[in-house]
C-alpha cells in the first residue's frame, strides 16, 4: 500500500504444497500452460485443472532435486544399483537410435 508515494506496508505471499513433487511440477509446469504464480495482491496457487495437466510435457520437467533427496534415503548398495540400471536404460536407447 503506497500513501503519497511511500510504501507503508510490504507483503510477500507463498505457495505451500504438500510435498516437494507437488512444489517441483508447480513451478515448472505452470509456464507450459501460460500460467504464472500471480502478484502478492492477487496470488494464484491453485493445482492444475485436468485439462492442464494433460497439457505438462513431464519430460521437460528436472527432477533431479527430487530424486537427490530419494538418492540419500536409499543404501549404497540399491543406489549402485540404480545407477547401474540408469546407464544400461541410457546405453540401450543411445544404441538402438
């Protein structure tokens, strides 16, 4: 709120989702549907419709702060394997184009 040109009062607002999924395709995701979070006076943190989630390209969706954090839940031994399994899924597709 401005009163003769001077700021009285300043207001941030924040989107909570329940889990850091939710927050990831959220934030990514809203620019392939042309949406945007809002302004903090009008602020827009609904989901998406089903129409706009059949629209997301989840491929172009970077996952990786998501599966770091699934990475330091696991073994050592089950992320040995999954890496493993990444690269023979790599190696497959990079031979077969």
């Amino acid at each position: 709120m401005q009163i003769f040109g001077t700021c009285l009062q300043r207001m941030e607002v924040y989107c909570c989702y329940n889990s850091k999924l939710a927050r990831i395709v959220n934030e990514q995701g809203l620019s392939q549907v042309g949406r945007d979070f809002g302004t903090g006076e009008n602020a827009n943190c609904h989901g998406f419709t089903l129409d706009e989630f059949a629209m997301l390209n989840l491929s172009k969706i970077d996952l990786s702060e998501y599966e770091d954090d699934l990475m330091k839940e696991l073994s050592p031994n089950v992320q040995a394997q999954y890496i493993e399994s990444l690269n023979r899924i790599k190696n497959t597709f990079n031979t077969n184009q």
